[in-house]
C-alpha cells in the first residue's frame, strides 16, 4: 500500500468546510429522501388498486 505523499492534499475537517457546501449537501440528501418516499407511496397504492378491484368483482 502507498503512504501518503506530503504532495497529496490532506483531507479538510468539518470544521473548516464552509457552511453553504455542507447545507447544499444536507438540502440534497432531504430532497432526494422525500422524492424516494413518494414514489414508494405511489407504487404501494398503484399495487393495492388491482386487487381492491380485484375483491369487488368477486
């Protein structure tokens, strides 16, 4: 395994990464989590519809 070189860029702690990177960041995983929720909520309720009509036919 290679050791890091003192050429490499050394990795930045939280502290020092500017806020606006780390709300772009959180604002994104918040968006991407509320779309993956409806669509999960869409796709359950498309599966129920067929087999309510399903029962009522029946």
């Amino acid at each position: 395994m290679a050791e890091n070189s003192g050429s490499d860029k050394e990795l930045r702690s939280l502290t020092l990464t500017p806020t606006w990177s780390v709300a772009t960041v959180l604002t994104i995983f918040v968006v991407v989590s509320l779309v993956v929720e409806g669509s999960i909520h869409r796709l359950s309720n498309w599966l129920r519809k067929p087999t309510e009509n399903l029962c009522l036919q029946v």
